[in-house]
C-alpha cells in the first residue's frame, strides 16, 4: 500500500452525486480583518518602501486583468498548438479567450486577472465552485529581441484531453488549490471537501506588506494615536506581529520560505513570525525534485536549496542580497557577491572570509566581463522552467566536475563549454591550483543510494549523525532510512531528538509498524513538540493505535489532536494527494468505507493518479468487493498516457488478482506485459515463472526466471524458483548449480539446508 504523503489531509466521506455540484463564492477581500489592516495603510508612512514595492513581483503577483495589467495580445489573436486552437480578444472593454472547454466544446471565457508578469503571464478564468483556472497558453513577456511577445504553450505539443488533470480546466491548473496561497497575502482556501468546491477569501489580492510584516491593524492604531519616540519603542509596542529584529538569520529566511520552498501545506494559513513548520512541511532532496548532489530538478522555490548552502549556515539571509520590498538583487553583476567577498578585511558577522580579489581572473580564471566571470553563472547555474523562466540554483556551490561524472549531476562548466568534456574540466582546474581539494559529498551517499549500491542502513545513518551536514541533507536520509524498518531504528530513535525540527519531523516514519505500545514509547513526547509539522508527523504514525496504548491523561488530548488534525486535512483535501492521505488515515483508524470512497475522489480528480488506483484496488479486494477491485485495476491498465512503470505494476496486481479469481490464461498475459514494462522488477518474474509452471509451461517460465536474473543474479528468490524447477524436471545437475548459487548469494537462507537433503547435495 502506499503511505500516507508527508503533511498528508484527510476528509470526511463524500457522496459521489454532489461532487463538483456546489457553487461557491469567487475569491474576494476578506469580511472578517482578523487583525489586517486595509492593504493602503502602509502607504503614507511607508513611503520609500511602498515606491520600492510598486510594480515588484510581489505586487504583480495577481491583478485584475484591465488595460494596466494585461501584457498579452489581445487583439483578435490566434495561438494553435497540439491541433487545439486558441483565440485571445477583447469585448465592451473586457478580456475574453476563444478555446476548448472542459466539456470539450470551443467556448468564450472571459479573462479576470492576470498572474504574475515576467518573464511571462498567466491568465485566469472563473469556473463554477469558486473555482479559478490558470490557461496553459501564456503570454511570453521578454522583449521580441529575447523571443518574447508571443503566445506559447508550457507543455508544448503536448495534448491533453478535456477531463485530464493536466488540461487547463483540470485539477493541476486550478488557481485555489495549486498556487493561491503564495501570490495573495493571508488567503483562506475556503474548501469545501464535500462538494469539492471554494469560498476563497484574501486580506490584499496581490503579496502586499502584511504578508510578510503580519496583521498591521494594530500597528495602524498605534501610528494613529498618540506616541513616544518611536526608536524606543519595542516591535510589540508599535503593534508589529513580527518582530525581525529578534528572529535571527534563519527565521528570517523563514519567513520567506512559506512560499519559497517546495512543500505540503499543514491545512493553516501563513503563520508571519512563526518558524515555517508552523504552517508547511517542506519536501526533502527526492530524487523527482533534486539531483543526487542536491542541485535543482523539478521546481523547487530556492528554500531547499540555500538551505544546503555555506551562505545559509553563515547566516546570510535572503535581504543580504535581494532587497525586500523591490524583490531584485541589491546590486547588479558581480556586485552583490562583492559585498562580502571582496579585498577588505573580513567583518565581524563573517570573520572566515579571506580578504581576496574575487571579480578577477585569478579567482574565475575567465576574462573579466565575459559570462564565465560572472560569479552566477559558475556558483547558481540556470535551470529553466515553464518554457522560458531560468531560474538559479541556490545552493551557491563549488563546481564539481568530478562529482557531475560520478553522479550524473550537472555541472556549470561543461553546461557552458558544450564541446568539452568533464575530463577537461577537472584538468583545467587541476591546472590553476595545486591539488585542488575535493572533499567527500553526499551527492556520492545519494548516488549510491539511488542506484542501489552501497549498505544504504549504513550510508544513511552516517549522513543523520553527521551533525555538520545541512539539516536538509540529514532530514533526506532520516526520509529514505524509515523504509529500512528495524535496522534503521537506532538511529532514528537519536533523530527524534534532532536540534533540527526538519529531522524530527522525517524520522517519524520509521516507527509507524512498530507495535502500539512500543510506537507509543518513542513517540509520545513528539506529541508535544513546538512544531506542528512534527506534531503532524507524529499523529500520522499513531494513527491506528488504540487509545489502552497511551497514558490514560493523554487520551482526551490526543482524541482532541485527531480532530483537529482531520478538520485541517479537509481544508486541504483539493488535490489527489491529499484525497489519498485522508483515505490512508481513514483506512488506518479502521473506517475502511471511507476510505474507499475517498481513493475513488482522488481518481476522479486524475484518473491517472496510481497509488490512489493501486490502494483502492487492495482495498477493495481486502474487503471483498472483488469486481471492483478487477474494474479499477483494468481501468488503470487501460489509460492512455500512463507511465510505463505504474502502468506495469497495475498489470501486475490486475494479474496476481485473477490468478486468485482463477483466472491463469488472462493472468499470465497481463504478468507478460508487467514484466515488458518493468524489467528491472525481479518479483513479477518470479511470479511469472511460477505461474507458467503450474499452467504447465515448463519453458516458457524457465525462460522467465532467467530474464529475471540476467538483471538481478543474486536474487534468492529466482535462484530458488530455478532450483525448483529443475528439480521438479529431474535436472538435478541444473538444480545443484542454481543451489551453489543461492548459497553464495544468501548463505543464511533458511531453504538452502531443505533443499540440499531433497537434491542429495553433499
């Protein structure tokens, strides 16, 4: 089964009739202020910071589409990609754009706000349940010289149908659930889990001063009335709900991470002052997010990866290069790194800096002003994203063109000398230094661990007790090592107690199949740790214990945790990931109805979405609703544009299930097209070996079982099905060498001694 997903939600029970039927309000200001003051009243006072912020990203983040906003041509302009056609133009004054609904059927829609400005924009349109959707056409602002000021596609040629969650009117472009919360300042979703619908409110439409200073109403008063000096006075005094000045470089940067970090929601609205696991849980170095060295992939925001960073662990923090209120670096080129890195003696708040010429050749080894001068371009290489938005790595490395080759990770400098080779970068570095020191990186630990080489229990738990490796790094480990059951435990029992909220909070998992009793032992007191996302964590794993396992004074508060919990989870219910976290938790406090319906919901949110697919199927065939168990399983098989590898293991369960509904002939041709589409997989050709056997296919599953171990040669179970089958056949010289084999592989497994008296092995 999968498990639940990291700061999962959970729901109540839906009825499949009402979902979707509800029309919730559009988004709009607020009615309750709770404690926010009118978005203008930072304006008369603050006025240098208020031009700063003027036409900022933050301030572009969401507008009203009218003429001062909309960047797009709208002038009766036809955009076509992937055979589907769209026409942008303007009627009485307003937006509209001519394209295919989510019926399937050309419509009109009108346009009413735009997103974002640069390096392109977005266009959003109101849909029935309070719903916005962002158009995957969007207008590319650069200036024409750069390829800008068109019409593009963000999934060029790619097509996808009307009811695919990808399609504009689809789950995955939906405004209120994928990108609301971070481009307006306190927004409430508003969701409604049972009608699958909004009522979204925000206190200011766009990311205006109160998103990051807090609730200012009070401050508002406070400047209203009569005052002292205002240099004496303390933050709380002036009414400020966030005090900077006490939060210390990293809860600075936390304050930024809400939005700037690629996380799960904890079902609470941005919590300004507070430490970011206050509100969000973010996402360690997985392998869809990060290279093995920690580099970017998917889209990530920055967090993850300065946190990785010697800038971060120095306590430099986001407003020592970006200014807060424009948004943009301090000063331009080489210039903001200089502020620090530069010829002057060190400073006292970074007493390890040498006192060097950094924007020299002698440091960059590249003529001054050409692209490989720039500190950027060799310390934050470009990723790009959304066609044409390159976006900078944020770790501020050292290339390592050593670790590229080891690690398949990219490297700055064979990225910009394309005809040249890692071999020649490590040569040419060689070459300006004498034995340059390359020291151990986890991006070899990770590597390692990703293409299964390596004692991973061992590797990882080295990187957790590593106390000098960033909390990300160790919080990845503590992530990966909870799949290693009780090996991992002792270290991650350590873990729990981690200085770092990040670890606590991913070591959790470890203990969820542990015995109530001894869940409860190690993780009780987590129950009460400052962070919610640890909290969270904590009451995700003891989900299912019964209450005669807890201390009797701490039951009423941990039934009263669950609710809440659960209250939380349905607000954040509005995505098939967290359909299946409510399924997940439903399923282990034993309301296996529930659950059910809700793994459904998440299919009908993406059809394609497999650990929904694959955990309805189990279920339901645990709780004997066979036929529906077979249907979702054929469903799933049968899905165009499902990846080869879900696609494979849903095969193979559809195969295992009609084996058990008796059904071989249909079986083995589903465990066939399993083993196609998963070769790497060695357990579906075991299964596939077996099963050929017994319909008597002596060949055909000899044959299976050795494709199985031409890629997994020491896997017992192959070797052992082998032994079997030659046995059976009579082969007892073919069976003995498989034996011999077996027991080089797995000297300590409990079949070989049996299996040594049945083939008379000496």
């Amino acid at each position: 089964m999968i498990g639940l997903l990291r700061g999962g939600v959970l729901l109540l029970l839906l009825a499949a009739s009402s979902f979707g039927a509800a029309d919730a309000q559009s988004p709009a200001l607020a009615t309750n202020p709770a404690g926010y003051a009118a978005a203008e009243s930072c304006m008369s006072c603050h006025d240098e910071q208020a031009r700063a912020w003027k036409d900022s990203d933050h301030d572009w983040a969401m507008r009203k589409a009218e003429p001062s906003s909309v960047l797009g041509d709208f002038a009766d302009t036809s955009f076509t990609d992937a055979g589907v056609e769209t026409r942008f133009f303007r009627r009485a004054g307003q937006y509209f754009v001519h394209t295919e609904g989510e019926d399937g059927k050309p419509a009109d829609f009108q346009i009413l706000y735009t997103f974002g400005h640069r390096p392109l924009q977005q266009y959003l349109v109101a849909f029935p349940g309070g719903r916005l959707q962002a158009l995957t056409v969007a207008w590319d602002s650069r200036p024409a010289s750069a390829g800008g000021q068109r019409w593009f596609s963000l999934y060029p040629g790619q097509r996808f149908a009307p009811g695919d969650a990808l399609h504009w009117t689809g789950r995955y472009q939906n405004w209120n659930a994928m990108c609301a919360d971070c481009h307006s300042t306190q927004l409430e979703k508003g969701y409604d889990s049972q009608s699958d619908s909004f009522s979204t409110t925000w206190h200011e439409q766009n990311v205006g001063c109160q998103s990051c200073h807090g609730p200012a109403q009070a401050h508002v008063e406070w400047a209203q009335g009569a005052k002292s000096d205002a240099a004496r006075e303390s933050a709380t005094a002036m009414g400020l709900s966030v005090d900077f000045s006490t939060l210390g470089g990293a809860g600075l940067i936390e304050q930024c991470a809400y939005c700037h970090s690629r996380r799960q929601g904890l079902g609470v609205a941005q919590q300004p002052g507070h430490p970011s696991l206050d509100a969000v849980l973010p996402a360690t170095l997985r392998p869809d997010l990060y290279h093995p060295d920690g580099q970017i992939m998917g889209e990530v925001y920055v967090y993850g990866s300065y946190t990785q960073s010697k800038m971060y662990a120095a306590g430099v923090t986001c407003t020592d290069c970006h200014d807060p209120h424009s948004t943009r670096v301090r000063l331009e080129g080489n210039g903001v790194c200089l502020q620090c890195h530069n010829e002057q003696p060190p400073t006292t708040r970074f007493p390890s800096l040498q006192a060097k010429n950094y924007d020299s050749p002698e440091h960059h080894h590249h003529a001054q002003a050409s692209n490989g001068s720039q500190c950027v371009n060799c310390h934050m290489p470009e990723t790009t994203y959304m066609v044409v938005d390159p976006r900078r790595d944020h770790s501020i490395r050292i290339p390592r063109p050593d670790l590229a080759q080891a690690t398949g990770s990219p490297d700055a400098c064979t990225a910009c000398h394309q005809d040249r080779n890692a071999d020649w970068v490590v040569q040419s570095i060689d070459s300006w230094f004498d034995h340059p020191h390359r020291p151990a990186h986890y991006a070899q630990t990770f590597h390692a661990l990703r293409t299964g080489q390596g004692d991973a229990v061992a590797l990882l738990a080295q990187l957790i007790d590593d106390l000098g490796k960033p909390a990300i790094v160790r919080a990845s480990a503590a992530d990966q090592l909870a799949d290693f059951g009780q090996a991992a435990l002792p270290t991650l029992s350590k873990a729990l107690a981690d200085d770092s909220a990040l670890v606590r909070a991913y070591a959790v998992g470890g203990f969820v199949a542990l015995p109530p009793v001894q869940r409860v032992a190690h993780l009780l007191p987590l129950l009460d740790d400052p962070q919610r996302a640890v909290r969270d964590e904590t009451l995700r794993a003891l989900a299912d214990i019964p209450l005669i396992a807890l201390p009797a004074e701490r039951r009423e508060a941990f039934e009263s945790q669950l609710q809440d919990y659960e209250q939380r989870l349905h607000g954040e219910a509005d995505l098939p990931g967290n359909r299946l976290n409510l399924a997940v938790f439903l399923e282990r406090r034993g309301r296996k109805l529930e659950a059910m319906e809700q793994y459904r919901q998440a299919l009908r949110m993406d059809p394609h979405f497999s650990p929904a697919r694959v955990n309805l199927a189990t279920l339901a065939s645990q709780t004997l609703y066979m036929d529906e168990a077979e249907k979702v399983l054929r469903d799933g098989v049968a899905l165009n544009g499902m990846p080869a590898s879900d696609r494979g293991n849903l095969a193979y369960m559809l195969a295992l299930l009609l084996v058990e509904r008796g059904q071989p002939a249909e079986a083995a041709t589903f465990m066939a097209e399993a083993a196609e589409a998963a070769p790497e997989n060695a357990r579906i050709r075991y299964n596939q070996g077996l099963l050929l056997l017994q319909m008597g296919k002596p060949d055909a599953a000899q044959q299976a079982l050795e494709s199985g171990l031409s890629r997994a040669p020491d896997d017992a179970d192959l070797l052992y099905a082998l032994i079997y089958l030659h046995g059976v056949s009579g082969r007892r010289e073919l069976a003995a060498q498989y034996w011999q084999r077996l027991k080089r592989a797995s000297p300590n497994d409990p079949r070989l001694e049996p299996l040594r008296s049945d083939l008379r092995i000496r």
